[in-house]
C-alpha cells in the first residue's frame, strides 16, 4: 500500500526486487499520489507483477485491493517506506516449509530513522489474547508478519472500517480463532521511524481503536483476564 512516499517507495521497491527468493509476486496498491511515487514505481514496473495507482478508501482497502491479486502461498504487505532485509524472504519461505501446516509467521524488525540510526529491536514473543488486547509485552510488529490465505479464511479478512490498528485487530482474531504464530528472532524487516508516519504522529487515534477492538473480543477472556487487560490497556 502507498500514498503519497515518494521519498522512500523506491527503497521499498528495490528491498523487494532484489531478494535471493525467486518466487515472489510483488503487488503495488497506490491510492492515487500526487507527489514523484508513481514516476518512481514506472522505472520498476517491468518487474511488478500488478501495480495501479487510483483513489482509494485508505490504507486498509489497499491492502485488500492487492490480495485481491495475490496468488500466493505466504501473503504480508510491507509499507512503502519500510524494507525487506537481505535474504528475508527466502528465510520466511524455508521456515513455512520445514514446518507442515504452519499458518502465521512473527518475526523479528528493526525501528529505526534511516539505516545506520537503530531506534530500537522489535524482538517477536508470542502472547496470549488477554495480553495482546492489553497491549502488554507485546510481541506482535506487522512488518515482521507473514501468513498463508488460509488464516485469513479461518479469522477473516481486514476491517475497513479501521484505519489504524486494523492488523491489531487481525492479530487478536487469529489468536481467538486458536492460531499460534511460530516465533521466528531473526529480523527479517526496517520499520521507518518519520515525522509524517501515522505510528509517529497519530498515536491517539491508535489508542482509541485498541478499545475499540477491546470491546469486540473481550467477551472471549475469563472475567479475571478481562479484568486484567482492561488495566493492562488503561
């Protein structure tokens, strides 16, 4: 998904493009920029298996658009001012192989402002429901994340009507559902720290849509779990 990061989207792409895997179906979902992001996309679009560039409802129908194109086996989105690692997706794909029936991968990310600026390591732990609608040692960072169309089978797909924490949302439905990501330490992504970013700049509207995803899912704790996150995420 991207809007308007031209800056930073031909990083993206290239972090993509140039993986060691060579099984990878690359999916561009613009929502109509008016700044250099499409003229940056053109010079890669040879190797872009589709790509369009239209308004759209926001970040999370983007990211539906662009499934809608996928046929892959292991699905994920990455932002267009993150990247991909070296050697990130092959390790991902290895790791999906060597475990039948894995369905969600958590892996590790680093935060930073620009490469040689680490913010801080986003070390993946798995977390029980109650711990993940409190927001308590939260082991869960989206640009790690990797799974297969059947998880979003079985727990559903985005939740347009978030614009925020809809991949939190994700998360606790697939924990509801009873699927268990498999932890993998190695950090396979960079997650940009920057003034215009919604992370860094819109926390609030995050804070208020963890309460409402609270809401949806609490009716699935004990009394004494709901209890606890409530305080957790107070």
């Amino acid at each position: 998904p991207s809007y308007n990061q031209g800056a930073y989207i031909g990083e993206t792409i290239r972090s993509v493009l140039e993986q060691d895997y060579p099984h990878v179906e690359y999916i561009i979902t613009d929502g109509g920029s008016t700044d250099e992001t499409v003229e940056v996309i053109r010079q890669y679009e040879d190797r872009i298996h589709y790509w369009v560039s239209e308004p759209d409802r926001g970040q999370t129908h983007a990211i539906a658009k662009g499934w809608e194109q996928a046929t892959g086996q292991i699905i994920c989105w990455l932002n267009s001012d993150d990247w991909y690692y070296p050697g990130a997706l092959a390790t991902v794909a290895r790791t999906f192989v060597e475990n039948p029936g894995l369905q969600w991968l958590n892996g590790g990310v680093l935060n930073g402002y620009d490469a040689d600026s680490i913010h801080h390591e986003h070390v993946p732990s798995n977390s029980s429901l109650a711990e993940c609608l409190g927001r308590r040692k939260y082991g869960f960072h989206q640009p790690g994340m990797f799974w297969t169309p059947q998880l979003l089978e079985q727990a559903g797909p985005l939740d347009e009507s978030l614009h925020f924490c809809f991949d939190h949302d994700l998360w606790c439905r697939a924990l509801a559902t009873g699927i268990e990501p498999l932890r993998v330490p190695q950090p396979f992504t960079f997650f940009r720290l920057h003034r215009e970013s919604k992370t860094c700049s819109r926390r609030s509207e995050f804070l208020r849509e963890d309460w409402v995803i609270f809401r949806r899912y609490q009716d699935k704790l004990s009394p004494g779990e709901r209890r606890q996150a409530r305080e957790w995420l107070r």
